[in-house]
C-alpha cells in the first residue's frame, strides 16, 4: 500500500469531513432545539458561495467574503425564521419540514436567476495558493487552509455552545424548553438565534467550499443529503456526535474512492444503514427523540371522494372526451401532459397513503417511480415487450424495495424515517447513474421499444389517446383499490396507527407488520406510476430517482390535501400544470412553487381542496345564513411549546 | 381464587433512580385490585413494566400462569391484558364508533384484511355498538373522539380497552380531570362491566375514598416499593400506610 | 397593610375540554408562607401554572406586585419575581449543577436573592457537587438544586410545588427549615402540599382546594380545628389517625 496516497486521501477526508461538521453542525443544533430537519440548509450553504463570489468580484478579497457572506447568509436566516416557521412552531413536524423544503425550491431559483446556473469559478485566497510539501507529498495549501479554518470556527462553535450564556441557553433548551421559560427566558428569541447561527455556519461552509469544489446552484443538493447523513450516524441533536460522524463520513468516503473504487457513492449509505440497524440511536445520540416530534394530525377528516360521486362521474366523462378534440381543439401535446398528470396523480397517490393516512414521513418515494420506470424499461428492452408483464415485474419490484426499506426503518420514529427514506432513495439513485451497463447512467436509459400494453404487437401504447385512455383507466383503478384498501379492516388499523401508534399495539396489534405492508403497498403504487412513465417517455431518466422527485410528490400531495387521496391527485395534476405553465415564461419556476408551497403550508395546511370550502362558509357566514362548520380552534400551545 | 397476575421481585432503575423496587404483587382473578401511593411512587412505572411498555431490570410478571417478562406491548395485550393511559388515548380523528370497532375487530381473524370492507366485521361492529351502549356513548357513535369533551374520552378509552375483551382490565387513573360525578359514575361503570364481563380490574386511583369502597385489595406503594398490601379495613389499619399518607417528619 | 404581593382573583383554568380551576381565589401578603392543600388532581399544580401564565386563565384575574400579569408569558412573569419550582423538579440532566443554576440566575442581572457564592454557602452539599451533571444527583440534591436555583433568580415569591414529594424523612426535615430559613430572609412563599402535616408545619395560613375550587381557607389553628375539613377535602382526619 502506498502510505503517500494514504496520507493524502486521509487530508482530503479531513478537508471533506470539515465541510460536513459546518453543514451537519447546524442542522443538529436547530433539531435539538426545535425538533425541525432543516431542508434549506443546504440552500443556505450554496447561497453563502455565491453571496461570497460576489463579495470577492466586488472587492478582489477572499477574506472579506468570508466575513461578509457568512454574516449576510446570517440575516436571511433569520429572516426566513422569523417569516415563515416562526408563527407555525405549534404544527406538526411534518409542516416544518415541508416548508424548509418550499424554502429551498426558492432560495435555488432565486440564485439560478441572479447567478446563472453554468458552474463558476471560485477563486481562493492569494496568500494561499499552490502547493506545500509534506514529506514527500505535495499537497494543496488551500485544502490544509480549509481544515484548519474549518476546525477552528467549528472549535469556536464549542466554545459558544460550552462557554457562553447563549450556549447555556441553547443547551438547556434542547433538554427542556419549558423550564428555561421558568429561567425568565423567553426560548424562542433562542429559536431565531440558533436558525441564525447554524445559517452562519452555512455560510461559512459555502465560501470554504469555493475555491475547493465548483459552485452550482445544485452544489447544496447533495451536500444536504450527506449532512443528514452525519447527523443521523452522529446522533440526532448531538454535537459531539456530528463532529465525530462529519469526520468519519469525510474520511470513509476519500479513502473509499482509493480502496474500494466501486463502492463510491454507496459507502456513506451503507454506513448509515449500518449504524441505524446497529444503533438507532447514532454513534453518541443522547437526546431522546421527542415523540411530538413525529405527529402528523388533522384538524379534520376529509373522506376520499367516492367514484361513483356525480361530480366525480362528471369530470371522468369529460377527461373520456378530451382525446376527441385532438388535433382540432388542441395539440396532441397537451393530451400527453395530461397523461403525464394522471401518472403523477398515481404517484401522489402512492404517498399519501402513508404520508396521510399512516404518518410516515416519507422523502424517498423517488424510489419506487424510478424503480419501477426502470424495471418497466429494462423488461421490455430485454425480456418481453409487454407492458403487462413488465408492469407486473415494476410493482413486485418497487413493492419488495420498499418493504426491505420499511423493515429497516419502520421501527425509526418519524424525522429519521424521513431522512433514512431519503437516503436510500438517493443510493438508488447513486446506483442509476453509476451502473452504466445496465442504467445507461447519467445518459438514462435509451433505446426503449414502444411499448404494446400486451406485447406481441397487441394494442401498441405509443398512440397518445390510447396511452391517453389507458393511464386514466389505471389511474382510476388504483384510486378505487385504495380506497376500497383503506376501508378495509386492514385500512382501518393503519388509519388508527396514524392516530396514536401507541393505543393500537396496546390493542394486541404488531404494528410493524402493518406498517411494512402499508409502505410495500405504496411503493407497489408508485412502482406502476414509474412503470407508466417510462412507457410514455420510452426512456428512463437517472434525474427520476434524485430526492427533488420526491420534493415534488410532497409539493402535490400537499397543494391538493394531505390524507384525503384525491386531494394529492387534483394536486398532482396542478403541479403538472403549473410547471409546464410557468416554465413557458420563466425558467424559475420553481420558485414559484416553492412560493406556493410556503403559502399553502402557511395559509392553507389541508392543501386546495379545503379553500373551497373555507371560501363557501366564508360567503355562507356573510350572508347571514348561519355559520358553516365550526373550524377547529387553535389551541394555545404556539407560545408553550 | 386463581391467580391472574403475579411479579417477582419486579425492578425498574432509571440511572440512580429506582422506580420500583422489588415489587411483588398478586392480583387474584375476579377482583378489583387498586394500586395507591403518593405522586412518584412508581404506580405507573408498575403498570408501564406488566405492559410491556417499560422492560423491567430485573424480576419477573407472571400471566394467567405464563411468564410475559419482557414481551412486548402487543404480545402482552393479546394474552387478554388491556390498559388505559393517565392521558387519555383514543383515536381522535376516528369516530367513537371506528375507535371501538377497530380494537373489536382485534379478535376476528379478517382484523387485517385488506379485500373486503371493515363493515362487512359484522360481529366486531356488533359488539362496538353493544359496548357504545354500555359506556353510554351510543347516541354519539358517529361523532370523532376529538369532538368529545373530556369524560366522555375517558368513557371512549374504556370502551376501547374493553372491546378487546381482556381477562385483566388495567386503568391508570380513569377518573383523573374529572368532576365527583363522573368519577363516581364512571368507576360504578367499570365496575358493572367487570362483573357482566367477567374480567379482573386493576386500577390507579386518587379518589381514597372510591378505592376504599370499591376495591377487594389494595397495594400500597412508596418510593417504588410495596409497603402494604391487603383489603381496604387491613390497609386503612397499617402504621406505615399512615405515616406514608401523613408525612415521615416527626412534626 | 399594603395590597398583598400576589393576588388570585376567581379564575378558571382548562387544558383543552378538561376544565380544572374554577372561580378559584387566594392571595398572598409579603413576608408570609401560604400553603394550598388538596388531593391529589384538586387542581394545585394547575394553580401554579395559571399563577405564572404557563396556562393562561379563560377567566379571572392574577396581579403581581400591584401589576395585572394575566396574559403575560410565564417567562415575562418569571422575571418580575415569581420563581417557580415545579413537582418533577425539572434539573436539567444533561447541564452541571454550576450549570443549572447559572441558568437560573442569567435573568436576574445582579438582583438574584442569593449569589451563587451564598447557595454554596447554604447548600454546601451542592458546592461538594457542582461539576456533577443534574442526572447524577440524588432525589435530594435534586431538591436542594431547584430551589437554589430558584433563589439565585429574583425571588420575591417563591412557589413551590410539593417540594417533600418523594424525599427521605430527614431530607424533609431539612427541605422544610430551608423554606423557614428562606422566609425569614423575607422572601414570601407560596407552597403546594400534598403532605398535611408539613404544610401546617411550615405555613402561616392555608387554602385548602377540591376539584379546582376553593372549600376551605384559614391559619393552621383554625385548619386543625376543622376535622371535616381535613376529613372531607384531604382524607386525613384529626392529628394523626388516617381516616381514609
């Protein structure tokens, strides 16, 4: 073995391992104290790059950008604190973690709209360029610049946090938020402040990344991905246990790419899943995980609307017209988005029954669409061309991925299910873009068949209205089964589970095994809405399993109206809309929809399908004709929290 | 008289706090047996540990003649042991009627069919609409739990602990929050039910008065540990009970 | 005599449909250790946290020093000099005890009843302990711990709730001459008491709850003398017969 490579690949680890602590840093301390995953936070980390580029176009200096960036990454968290999460700490988990998420479409786009999205140049400080020999290896001065740097504001951080009256503060707020309030202390000043300094760290991170890695607007993507790692391996609120797993992740993945070259991209994953199955807890998690943390309620109970409900019946008739005016009233085009719509509703579908109706917080259902496209492409390019056949391998498929996953996580209270569920949809995605031979890799999977729905040229799929005709009948159907699913007695035990976990398994119930055969449920679900799409793409993306995928589901599911079925599908079908609607005048539109996830959470929690009436007892309450449903009062647990 | 449940030496430690300490109790079948002791003497720990929900340090639970030591929540439930919670838990998002029918449908075997639809349980659904009538909370089957004010939950939790239709009944104070009248008529309640039924009740209770003239034993607990156990004339007489209950300072 | 220091005037209190203080009232002159007693579930606890706006009362009125505190936040409250040590104790486990009550006297900026210095001096057991994390305290360094850090806090009323709960007779002996000790240094006290014969040890008058409404009110003497009270509202009968 070659000690030299050794030497350099453990500084690169150090280098990367740093990078993570000031992310994954961050993000603990803000669960520990509010019991919120900060999503944004990578998109905080990316903005203090190109807040940094700027300070160093403006004034040719590094070291101002390393000040001034930090500090203004600083203000807008707690900005965006102070905006949004602030007026809604009294709501589920799930909405703080779903805003974050609207938070970070937004922040991305607005940086793609004022930065560009091509990769920029970084440059480093002068004084530290080139390289400096140690022993007999040279090695880059700046990466040594970084883990030093990055060591000593992450030492300053410990300082902070042991030695001052604001760590003191911050300490005793994770263990009790009620007794500092008897301290006289107002705890959710503290809110603000934490959101404030991890987005600092975040910042600091960004301008150190710089010169290092490129700056994109995607280049908090992945690193959010990793940092949830870290906090999940080091333990959840713990810092001690982020800066152990920052550095050991750091170290795993450089000394991975030289020992076990095929397992790049896969370590950090396994590690994860290694930890979680040996140690649920982290390597040095102390802090129990609130079990508040992991509720998802409703105010209301919004029953599935019934097929056979005349408004229901009515839109069906018209959606079994729309093919008839093709060519004539419209393009073909616009019939294919609206098969597209119908494949995406399967796929909101698919999550709200879990997210919904059992309360798992899933972030990975990229998973099983891209699962199941594959699976769908690679049958019928290789075995059989039939859609049938094919569709039947996805959802077994997509259906056994997901039961493996829920077995591994189920057991996992509900922030770490969102975090692990998102990682492993991510080393699926890893495995797409690294497993050429059979992926196609990040070219995708090309040279599809059109496909037959029975094979043997019976019934070719490639004609829009059939495609048309036959995604909404599938889609109808999967509607129909899981409703009929989930008012069967089995439907009824998973809905109880939502609604206290506890209570059922007191009642003799083993409710893993429900929960594992809800989520292979779902996945099998999600498995033939992939299976659709790569019939109608005739081509599988790698982007198909990236975690934005998942991002997306959830922005449906929540703008229709979560735990209702067919509020997520209407959802569906609008983000479908809406996108090809703003993407004609704007490339940024997805900050638009981050906006409208904002407001949605905000405003509207029960998604569009609730507005509607909201709207009609409004006018009903006007006009004096007695009040409409009583809406469920707030309580007054926002300031007691 | 058989013996429906019965501890060893049962032991909770939390770091350097023991919270029970070598408890041994007998619950004889057919009884009402309270547990007492003042706040943080370890009653709920107590019921925590035979529920599964805690894992005891050391010592051994008993059931119906079977060591349970250590199974879990579930496992213990389906031997025929059901408990309410001191915060009361039901399913507030489902109606009283869904609440009791989805513990009923427990002891069918289609509990966890997914092809056919939860009404066609018609016997589960019978016997939630039965035990509706029986909390008094038939009228207001369709109504969601979270609706209800706050005895009417407590009614609702009992009704769903009694759906399983358990051999031993464990109430963690039923009557907490609630004004004297409910807490009479729900104690009257739980007591007819345990008669018609035929199950053991266990309960924690504040309320000396409701436990002296309710229960056929009564354990003493203090400090995690039993310091007296028998009929409520014996208890009413044991020194250390009055000191217990009046303060160890020599005043 | 000048208005008293804290004055509870007819308030409900629920959390969520669980109404638990109704038309409840009591007041408080400085210098004096006020007890309220009751069963188990009267609503003690409760009263303590409307007192401090935890809960914030659907009806009546809390005045502190002259200043209607009602809808304030607890922690406003806090700092006027409402010090609060609540019946699970709440240390801190994961801070030290130099840690803890560093905590406590953050706020009070100089104003704090005792320093850190005289708690030691007071509680020496806590100085022997002080680089020891709060969960690696017995019950009763537990004890002694809150109620420093109450007192390093401005602390014009202190409330306490069942502080004896739970400790060894000795360390009752000792909580007890701390609250003496305490309110001779003219810190008025406002405790809860599930313990009987501690409370009418320590206090001055008594309020005695039931089912979150007042049924009795009255100096020991008068409290000693009222048999169906004790008997009726606290199961406890006469001076030492347990009348269950």
């Amino acid at each position: 073995m070659d000690v030299n490579l050794l030497v350099l690949q453990l500084l690169n680890g150090l280098a990367l391992g740093v990078l993570y602590l000031l992310i994954a840093s961050g993000l603990s301390v803000i669960f520990g104290m509010t019991d919120i995953i900060n999503f944004a936070h990578g998109a905080l980390y990316m903005l203090g790059a190109y807040v940094g580029l700027s300070v160093i176009d403006a004034t040719g200096s590094f070291w101002l950008a390393l000040l001034l960036a930090p500090l203004s990454i600083g203000v807008v968290g707690v900005f965006l604190e102070r905006t949004t999460l602030h007026r809604i700490y009294d709501r589920d988990p799930l909405y703080h973690i779903i805003l974050t998420f609207g938070l970070t479409l937004m922040l991305s786009d607005a940086v793609e709209f004022i930065w560009g999205k091509s990769p920029q140049q970084f440059p480093g400080p002068d004084a530290i360029t080139g390289a400096v020999a140690l022993g007999p290896i040279f090695y880059p001065k700046y990466k040594l610049f970084l883990i030093v740097a990055g060591i000593a504001v992450a030492g300053g951080v410990w300082l902070l946090f042991e030695k001052t009256n604001f760590g003191l503060i911050v300490r005793g707020g994770a263990q009790s938020r009620q007794t500092v309030r008897i301290m006289g202390i107002n705890i959710s000043n503290y809110f603000t402040l934490v959101f404030g300094l991890a987005a600092v760290l975040a910042g600091v991170a960004g301008v150190l990344a710089g010169p290092f890695l490129n700056v994109t607007p995607t280049m908090g993507d992945q690193i959010i991905i990793t940092a949830f790692i870290v906090v999940v391996v080091g333990g959840l609120g713990s810092f001690r246990g982020s800066v152990v797993a920052a550095l050991l992740i750091g170290l795993v993945q450089s000394l991975g790419t030289v020992f076990v070259p095929q397992l790049t991209g896969f370590l950090v994953y396994l590690l994860m899943i290694l930890v979680l199955l040996v140690r649920p807890q982290g390597l040095l998690g102390e802090y129990e995980v609130r079990s508040d943390s992991t509720k998802v309620t409703f105010s209301e109970i919004i029953e599935p609307v019934s097929i056979t409900d005349k408004r229901a019946l009515g839109l069906l008739g018209v959606l079994a017209l729309v093919p008839l005016g093709m060519g004539s009233l419209y393009s073909p085009y616009f019939v294919g988005l609206l098969s597209l719509m119908f494949i995406w509703a399967l796929l909101a579908l698919s999550l709200d029954m879990v997210m919904g109706y059992m309360g798992l917080l899933s972030f990975g259902h990229a998973a099983f669409f891209g699962i199941g496209a594959y699976a769908t492409g690679l049958f019928t390019m290789h075995v059989f061309n039939s859609f049938v056949a094919a569709a039947a391998v996805a959802i077994v498929v997509a259906a056994g991925v997901a039961w493996i996953i829920g077995a591994l996580s189920i057991r996992l209270t509900g922030v770490y299910f969102a975090m692990i569920t998102l990682a492993f949809a991510q080393m699926f995605h890893q495995l797409a873009l690294t497993w050429n031979d059979v992926t196609g890799g990040s070219d995708g999977l090309t040279g599809m068949p059109t496909v037959d729905l029975f094979g043997a040229g019976l019934v070719s799929l490639g004609d829009t209205a059939t495609f048309y005709y036959f995604a909404l009948f599938v889609t109808v159907a999967a509607y129909v089964v899981t409703v009929k699913l989930l008012d069967s007695p089995f439907g009824r035990v998973v809905t109880a589970i939502r609604e206290s976990e506890r209570r059922v398994s007191f009642l003799g119930y083993d409710t893993n095994v429900y929960k594992r055969r809800a989520f292979a449920l779902s996945g099998a679900i999600g498995g033939l809405a992939g299976a659709l799409l790569a019939t109608y793409q005739t081509f599988v993306s790698a982007g198909t399993l990236h975690w934005v995928v998942s991002g997306d589901v959830v922005i449906a599911m929540m703008f229709g109206g979560i735990g209702t079925l067919f509020g997520p599908m209407f959802g569906a079908g609008l983000f479908i809309g809406l996108q090809e609607i703003l993407s004609s005048y704007t490339d940024q539109w997805r900050f638009v929809l981050g906006l409208l996830l904002v407001l949605t959470v905000m405003v509207a929690p029960r998604g569009l399908i609730t507005v509607y009436s909201s709207v009609r007892d409004a006018v009903r309450l006007r006009m004096g004709s007695g009040g409409g449903p009583q809406r469920d009062a707030a309580t007054d647990g926002g300031e007691n929290r | 008289m058989s013996t429906i449940l019965e501890t060893e030496n049962l032991t909770k430690r939390f770091g350097s706090l023991t919270a029970n300490g070598d408890v041994n109790l007998t619950v004889e079948s057919g009884t009402t047996h309270s547990v007492i002791g003042p706040n943080g003497a370890g009653k709920s720990t107590l019921f925590n540990l035979i529920t599964g929900l805690l894992e005891p340090t050391s010592g051994s639970i008993r059931f119906n003649g079977e060591d349970i030591t250590g199974e879990s929540p579930h496992e213990v439930a389906r031997r025929g042991l059901a408990r309410s919670f001191q915060i009361t838990d039901v399913f507030d998002g489902l109606t009283a009627f869904e609440n009791v029918r989805v513990a009923a449908q427990f002891a069918d075997d289609r509990r966890s069919s997914m092809w056919r639809s939860a009404d066609s349980l018609t016997d589960a659904g019978g016997r939630a609409t039965e035990i509706l009538e029986d909390v008094g909370l038939a009228d207001r089957s369709h109504q969601r739990a979270a609706e209800f004010a706050y005895g009417d939950r407590r009614k609702l939790e009992i009704g769903i602990t009694m759906a399983t239709e358990p051999d031993l009944l464990m109430l963690d104070e039923p009557t907490a929050g609630m004004g004297r009248e409910d807490t009479i008529s729900t104690v009257q309640l739980v007591q007819r039910l345990a008669d018609e039924r035929g199950f053991t009740l266990m309960l924690i209770e504040h309320d000396i008065e409701i436990v002296m003239s309710i229960s056929d034993t009564i354990t003493v607990l203090q400090r995690g540990e039993v310091i007296a156990e028998g009929t409520p004339d014996e208890v009413r007489a044991d020194e250390e009970v009055q000191r217990a209950y009046l303060g160890g300072a020599q005043l | 005599m000048s208005d008293p220091l804290l004055s509870v005037d007819g308030i409900d209190a629920a959390y969520g449909q669980s109404q638990i203080l109704r038309d409840l009232s009591l007041s408080v002159e400085r210098g004096e250790v006020v007890s309220l007693v009751g069963r188990n579930g009267a609503g003690k606890t409760t009263t303590l946290r409307a007192i401090l706006g935890i809960l914030t009362p659907s009806a009546g009125t809390v005045t502190f020093d002259g200043d209607d505190v009602t809808h304030r936040p607890d922690y406003e409250t806090v700092a006027r000099g409402i010090q609060y040590v609540p019946e699970d104790r709440q240390v801190f486990p994961d801070l030290s005890v130099d840690e803890n009550l560093r905590l406590g006297e953050l706020k009070s900026k100089g104003a704090g009843t005792l320093t850190m210095e005289e708690v030691f001096e007071r509680f020496p057991r806590l100085r022997e302990r002080r680089a020891n994390k709060g969960s690696q305290l017995s019950g009763g360094e537990q004890q002694m711990l809150v109620i420093a850090r109450a007192l390093v806090g401005k602390t014009d009323l202190l409330m306490l709730d069942e502080p004896t709960e739970g400790l060894a007779p000795q360390i009752v002996e000792d909580v007890i001459e701390i609250i003496e000790s305490i309110n001779d240094e003219g810190v008025t006290v406002l405790l809860v008491e599930q313990n009987v014969q501690a409370a009418m040890s320590v206090a001055d008058r008594h309020y005695v709850i039931n089912k979150g409404q007042n049924v009795f009110e009255g100096t020991t003497d008068e409290i000693r003398a009222a048999d169906d009270v004790l008997e009726e509202h606290l199961g406890v009968g006469g001076e030492s017969e347990l009348s269950l």
